[in-house]
C-alpha cells in the first residue's frame, strides 16, 4: 500500500486588508488571508508548521510583503491556529483510549463471567457433597503460583455421619485424565491404595475460591501427603457421567444436532423434557442408549459419543431441556442442559 504524506494548507480566516489594520496608502485594499500549512499522512493532518498571510491582486493570490505584514494589528496577527490541524494525533489518541477502554470492559467482563462461573462451580459442589454416597469419586488439585504440583482422587468407600473414609488414588499424570480411567484405576489397585478420612465440612472449604490457572491452593484445602488440595470435580461412579461431546450443527431450515460424550457407565435416556421457553421438536426416538465412557478425553473418540436430532430451532437461540436417563441398575437420573446449540453446558440435577 502507498503511503500518502507530504505538506498541505488550508484557510484560517478571511479579511480585507483594511479591517486587519493594513493602510490603503501602502496597500491598496484588497482580499486577504490567512493559510495554515501542516503536514498530513493519508491526508489528514497532524500538525502544523508555519502560516503564511496572503494578498489579493490581479487574479493571484500572492504572498504579503514584510512592510504590509508589520502593520496587521496584534489581534489579527496572533491568531491562534484552529484545532483540527492536530486531527491526526487526536484521531491516534482516540483510537488509543478506544483500545484503553475496551481493554478495561473485556478485563471487567473477564472478571464478571469468572466469578459468575466461579458462584455457579461453588453451587455445583455444594449440591453434589449434599448427596455423596460410596460411588462418588473426588478430584483434587495442588496448585502454586499458577502450576499444578499435584493430583489425587478420593474414592468414597464409607461414610460415617458427617465422616468420609476413603481410598487415595494417585493417576501418577496430570492430564489426559478421565473419570473412566480413575474408576479403573481403583478397581485394578483398590487393596494397595491408602486411606484417608475426611469430613463433609473440610471439603466445602476446598472449593476453590478462584478460577482459572493463577491461583494457589488455599491454606483450608485439605492435607494429603503434607500438601493442600482444592476440590476439582467430583463424579459418581456407576451410572453415565455426560459432557458436551466433539460436535454439533444446525442449519436455516431449523433441523439440528448436539453431541454428547459420556465418561463413565452407560445406561440409557428415556425421555426429554423442554422448559417452558423451548420450542424443540426431537427427531431422536427413545429410549436411546448411552454408550460405555473411555479412558482418554479424545472427542474424536466415537464409541462413547452419542447425538440428538430434532428441528424448529433458530440460530443461536438458547434452550433449556432435561435429559431423562436411567442407569444400569434402572437409577433414574436428570441432567440439565442449556445454552446453544454451538455452546452448551450439561450438569446433572437433583
């Protein structure tokens, strides 16, 4: 692209020689005025350099003689050079605090949808440690200045009023880790592993009380292996363990898919129940089955994923719906989901 700059003038003012105080015996009256030349880039200007009084005669504009400028009166002859002529660098400036202020708003709302996240996470655990039984399994995380230094998982194997008694299960790997390959892990080492117990209390206390990759385990985590834990997940074995799965896609005719992965037991969905708002119609026939998890976090990974079709949908209108399941055993469960059909969260309701 070409660069355009270079020197240009634009008019300050107008006059006649005579209201500007120039005498009609050393200067004819006559049309004068006063240029303002500056210097532009993609002809906008930036700032100014010198101004230049010019007079009219025979047609032409010339430059005014030293002797005829002296006369201009102080008012005229001063005066200020407008504010536009800086309009490059007030443009430059604005554009800056423009950055400046739409920086700050995607900081504040960063820091809105974080903790908005953060409540509901906290709201989320709390159900859960309400309704803990001895299939429950509970990740927990070592974090320092922003770095995991540890993962375990408890695995429920007694609980004794407000006492959990339960087994340590170290994954010796802090990712790629699955539900499936923590439950296996278990039942393949669970006469090894150690114990600890723990109180319901202590484990609401080891929610995290920040989000994200910069926080630090908090001194009320709980104590294994003379380390503090946060609470990261929890999840219950035998029965489905479902999240959003590799895919979905919907189109102008209102015809639409969502995936969903499952990470632990199957079982199957029997029903689906639209809030009052959600006008979806489901192709999908029930039951339908819910295939076994796998042991990596592969979204590509088909055997554990499953899909629901249905129509009457608009782009990116939310929708909120409950999936209607029953575990192996004949367990019913809920899970909620809501969100778009590009965006949307599971979380199994009580």
């Amino acid at each position: 692209m070409q660069i355009i700059f270079g020197w240009r003038e634009f008019i300050i003012e107008k006059y006649t020689s005579t209201e500007i105080g120039i005498d009609e015996t050393v200067l004819p009256k006559t049309q004068i005025r006063l240029a303002q030349e500056y210097f532009h880039l993609f002809f906008i200007p930036f700032f100014g350099t010198d101004k230049t009084w010019y007079y009219h005669s025979n047609g032409k504009w010339l430059v005014l003689k030293p002797e005829h400028e002296a006369q201009i009166l102080p008012k005229f002859y001063n005066k200020f050079t407008p504010w536009y002529q800086y309009a490059g660098i007030l443009l430059l400036l604005l554009i800056a605090f423009g950055y400046y202020i739409f920086g700050l708003a995607s900081a504040i709302k960063s820091v809105n949808d974080e903790e908005t996240h953060l409540q509901i996470t906290k709201s989320k655990y709390n159900t859960q440690i309400n309704h803990l039984n001895e299939n429950f399994y509970i990740g927990l995380e070592n974090r320092a200045n922003g770095s995991i230094e540890g993962i375990l998982y408890l695995k429920i194997d007694s609980i004794i009023s407000q006492k959990l008694h339960c087994s340590l299960i170290n994954p010796n790997k802090s990712y790629d880790i699955t539900p499936f390959y923590i439950d296996s892990l278990y039942n393949n080492r669970k006469s090894e592993l150690d114990t600890i117990s723990i109180t319901k209390q202590l484990l609401l206390q080891a929610i995290p009380i920040k989000n994200g990759e910069q926080y630090n385990t908090s001194a009320s985590g709980i104590s294994v292996y003379d380390k503090r834990y946060s609470v990261i997940e929890l999840f219950e074995h035998s029965k489905p363990y479902l999240s959003k799965g590799n895919k979905s896609s919907f189109n102008t005719d209102g015809n639409f898919m969502i995936s969903f992965k499952n990470q632990l037991d199957g079982g199957q969905i029997i029903g689906i129940e639209n809030s009052k708002t959600t006008k979806l119609n489901w192709i999908t026939k029930f039951p339908i089955a819910i295939p076994i998890g796998c042991s990596t976090q592969d979204k590509n990974d088909r055997n554990s994923i499953f899909e629901l079709n249905g129509t009457n949908y608009n782009a990116e209108q939310p929708f909120e719906f409950i999936l209607k399941c029953l575990t192996k055993q004949n367990k019913k469960i809920n899970y909620l989901v809501k969100g778009t059909a590009s965006d949307y969260q599971i979380e199994e309701i009580y």
